[in-house]
C-alpha cells in the first residue's frame, strides 16, 4: 500500500503562488506515476498534471505554463507549484498514484481558494 499526505494549500489573492506537496509512504517503489487532480464545487474531478516515474511531465491545457510538477526522490514527496493563479483554479487538489500493480492510491485532499 502506498499513504500520500498533502500539504500546502490555503487562501491567495489572484495571481499569486502556492506550492502544494505529496508525501508518499510504504510501497513508494512500486508508484509509476503521480497525478495532481482538482475538484471544483459542482464539478467533476479533473486531472490537472501528471508525473511518471521516468520523469515526463503533462499538464492540462488551462494550466500549462503556470504550473509546474516535480518530485524530489530523496524526500519521496512530489510537488505542484502553482503561479498566476485565478479564481478559476480554485477546487480541492488531490494526490493520486498508480502503481505497478495497477491500483491507484489517493490522498485527503488540499483546499486551494483563489480570491479576485
């Protein structure tokens, strides 16, 4: 099993940053990929960015070139830093991971909220 903590979430005018981190636990060795999804009131979750344990990166159209998705192995914790933020970015962002063994492992979940 793999347990994912985040953390860095919280209340940013627009246009500001934030940094959001994934700490990963247990079975870290058998995560090949790491996502960032986000759930907005009323909305349906929606995968935001991704990172494979090779190191490739993807993001969602609406977020490309403010965010940016990175890992630090040492630390077993992934991050999503997060710049020129809008109102429009605001949701709850989850961690989520696959791994080999085709199960995916979510985290509680971090409130982002981004006032104009």
């Amino acid at each position: 099993q793999v347990q994912l903590v985040e953390s860095g979430g919280g209340l940013v005018q627009a246009g500001g940053s934030l940094r959001l981190s994934c700490a990963a636990s247990g079975s870290i060795l058998t995560i090949t990929v790491t996502d960032w999804y986000r759930q907005a009131p009323g909305k349906q979750r929606e995968l935001v960015a991704t990172i494979t344990a090779g190191g490739s990166t993807d993001y969602v159209d609406s977020v490309k070139g403010r965010f940016t998705i990175s890992r630090d192995n040492a630390k077993n914790t992934v991050y999503l830093q997060m710049n020129n933020l809008n109102p429009e970015d605001t949701a709850v962002y989850y961690c989520s991971v696959r791994t080999s063994h085709f199960y995916r492992y979510w985290g509680q979940g971090t409130q982002v909220t981004v006032s104009s």
